[in-house]
C-alpha cells in the first residue's frame, strides 16, 4: 500500500507530459480546487467553451466532478445528450470518470483505495493487487 501526495497543478503537469491532454483543450489554469480551460470543438454554439472542473467525491472507483460553463453553453449541455467515451459519462453537471478501470486496463496491478482532497492536495491511497 502507499499514499500519494499531489497537487491538481502536478496531476495537470503529468497530464500534459504524458501527453493525455487533447490539442483541443487549452489556456489550462489551475485555480485553487478548480481546472479552468478552453475547449476548442466544432459546435454550431461556439467554437471555444471555456469550462472548469471541480473535485466533488470519490467512491468506489469512480471519481466525481463538477463542470461549470457559461450560461448558454450550460443550457445547450442541459439539453443535449453527450456520447459517453470509455471510461467517462456526463451527465449535467456532473462528469464521472471511472478511474479505477482506467488505472486497470492501463496499469493493470495498482488499484485506488481511496481519494481524499485537503489543503491543497490530493492524497490518494493505493494498493497491489
């Protein structure tokens, strides 16, 4: 087992250099407890949504999130029926990733414990299978 301390900044740096960051998300900013950056898609709406991704749980590994939008992007998104992606399902406001799979088809032995967010970090519990 092991615990491991990080940062939304870092988690985004790992991201960025394992490069699992799409060309079509950019102007990452991380502010506090939140991820802020624009999306660039071929919506007849608008060609660049700015969003923010909030931490809210993490439970039985599934991780939780909170999207916020501008107004007219939040009532297009109320509305619209998004395609769910391997590992991920939205569902207004709440985008649900399924992270322990993930980490299991990609890592194949580490599985999450438990994710707990305080003061600025993660801590993420781990064990072997």
């Amino acid at each position: 087992m092991a615990e491991i301390r990080i940062t939304i900044s870092e988690i985004v740096d790992i991201c960025i250099a394992n490069k699992l960051i799409p060309d079509s998300v950019s102007n990452i900013e991380i502010l506090g407890e939140r991820i802020k950056f624009r999306y660039k898609n071929e919506n007849p709406i608008s060609t660049n949504i700015d969003l923010e991704i909030n931490y809210k749980d993490y439970n039985n590994g599934i991780l939780f999130l909170e999207v916020q939008t501008n107004w007219i992007v939040d009532k297009y998104l109320r509305f619209k029926k998004l395609p769910n992606i391997k590992y991920l399902q939205y569902e207004h406001p709440v985008l649900t990733f399924f992270l322990q799979q993930y980490l299991y088809d990609k890592l194949k032995i580490v599985q999450i414990e438990d994710i707990y967010f305080k003061n600025g970090y993660f801590k993420i519990k781990t064990f072997n299978k």
